[in-house]
C-alpha cells in the first residue's frame, strides 16, 4: 500500500483499486521538559507524514493537550515539574476519552523499583533514555495490534547506517558516543540532522556551565538541581555521556546535602563539557 501525506488534514491518503481513501493519521503526545527528547521524536515520526505531532513540556499542559486532541499514543517524561509523568499517565488511563491510549514512559531510571512503578502506573511500556529505532517500530506495531482503531500506517523507516558517506566520522567527535550518534542518524534521516542537532545542544547549554557555578555560590541549590536535570538529559541524548553522568552525580549530591563536596565534581563536569566544546568547534 502506498501512501502519501495528500489530503485532509490530520489524514493520509492511500489510493486502492484506483479508489483514493483517506486514513486517519495517527495522533502522538510528546511530552518532555528536555527540548532535544522532543526534537528527536519529532523528527523521526514527522519526515514520514504519516502522524499528527503535538507537544507539550510539563504535566498540566500535557493534560490539557490529551483531552483537546485525543492522541492515540503518549510519549511521556517522568521527571517533570509541577506534574511528573507518572501522575499524568494515571490521569490518562483513568479518563474516558481514550480508553485505547498508548502510553510509553520515558526515563533515564533504570532500577527494576522504577520500572514497576511506571507500569503500575498504567504505562503501556517503559522506554530508557536514550531509546533506540528498534523500540519505536515496535511501538507503533503495538498499538496497531491492540487499538480497535486499525491504522494500517507504515511504520517508521530507518535507513542502514551512512555515516562516512555524509562528510564526517562520528569516531572523531570527541567526547560522544558514536553508537548513539548513528543510532540518531537512522531516526533523524540523515548526518545533517545530528549535527545540526549537535551544534543546537552547545549553542542552548553554552552558558550554563558559569549559570550553575553562579547558582551554586548563592545557594539555590533547587534551580542549580533544575539545570543539572536539564543538562543531564539533554547530554545524554546526544551521547555526551561524560556530561551526563557528571550532571546526574552533582544533581545526586545536592538531593543528599552534599554540597560541601561538589568543587571537584564541577571541576570535572567543566573539563568533561571543554572537550566537547572543543571538538564542536572544532570539526562543525
């Protein structure tokens, strides 16, 4: 069956027998403070046409959102403020509007405690950050095979890896995982879209080493946490994992009031983010 992002609106359009039919397109919810999480998604399930995209950063907005547009699946945060994932995916599965929602917890928690608790909260799967192409083609082959709203879409497709063919090897970025940067690759479409995706990450964090140091020195320690959760996840997505694992250690601390300790952890997350710094300076 072929099809095409022809027709009306929040519809695809497939052609059989000479017939044209319009198919609803699949609605998705994403729902993630971290902006680049948002991004990805984005970009993987909007360059087939073939699914209605809406977004939404925080809990009560995301709520609002559900019960407007009715998506059939939610990609959805944990660790989120004013409402985390977990209480806007009981919500969800307590209401009526959408009995048949597909709810797919986000999270870079990965303890078999965590776990159980995102699917006793009613989550149809729970997905670690970060998330592969693998999972999304399932995903969307679940929901097909469980919602009564039979969709017969094509699932997302992800091309085999072109790395070399594009201008740069990922092996030369230093300071990023190369797995997690082809793996990107196959979910955005092409090189040009990590990278860009690469350069958007230094450009939005590009001030937020001094911000924590300066957030640190005054104390306020709950916006300092709020940054680190930030960065941590956006790192992360990008396969900066030294970044990551360093923000989420000093976030760690300041929850158990160590914060007389954190000189030599920000020392390292600032030679760790300096040499990321540099290799995007460098070779983007």
């Amino acid at each position: 069956m072929n099809t095409s992002s022809q027709g009306v609106a929040g519809a695809s359009s497939t052609q059989e027998m000479g017939i044209e039919v319009s198919v609803p397109k699949i609605k998705i919810l994403i729902v993630d403070d971290n902006h680049h999480t948002r991004n990805i998604l984005r970009l993987t399930f909007s360059r087939l046409g073939e699914y209605e995209i809406f977004e939404a950063t925080q809990g009560i907005e995301a709520i609002a959102i559900f019960n407007e547009k009715i998506p059939d699946i939610v990609f959805l945060d944990i660790m989120m403020p004013e409402m985390d994932g977990l209480e806007v995916c009981r919500l969800i599965k307590a209401t009526s509007t959408n009995p048949h929602c597909h709810v797919i917890l986000l999270s870079a928690k990965v303890s078999k405690l965590d776990i159980e608790e995102g699917l006793n909260a009613g989550a149809d799967r729970y997905l670690f950050k970060p998330f592969s192409p693998l999972q999304l083609i399932e995903i969307i082959d679940e929901f097909n095979q469980n919602s009564p709203k039979k969709t017969n879409l094509s699932q997302p497709v992800f091309e085999a890896n072109v790395t070399s063919s594009e201008g740069i090897h990922y092996n030369l970025l230093t300071g990023f995982d190369e797995e997690r940067l082809e793996t990107l690759e196959m979910m955005l479409g092409s090189q040009q879209q990590v990278l860009q995706a690469v350069k958007k990450f230094i450009v939005d964090t590009s001030s937020m080493q001094s911000d924590l140091q300066t957030l640190l020195a005054r104390g306020d320690f709950i916006a300092a946490s709020r940054k680190l959760h930030t960065l941590k996840g956006c790192a992360a997505d990008l396969g900066a994992n030294e970044v990551s694992t360093l923000a989420h250690e000093i976030e760690e601390m300041i929850k158990q009031n160590k914060e007389g300790e954190l000189s030599p952890k920000m020392k390292q997350l600032s030679q760790a983010w300096q040499i990321v710094l540099k290799t995007v300076n460098t070779l983007l």
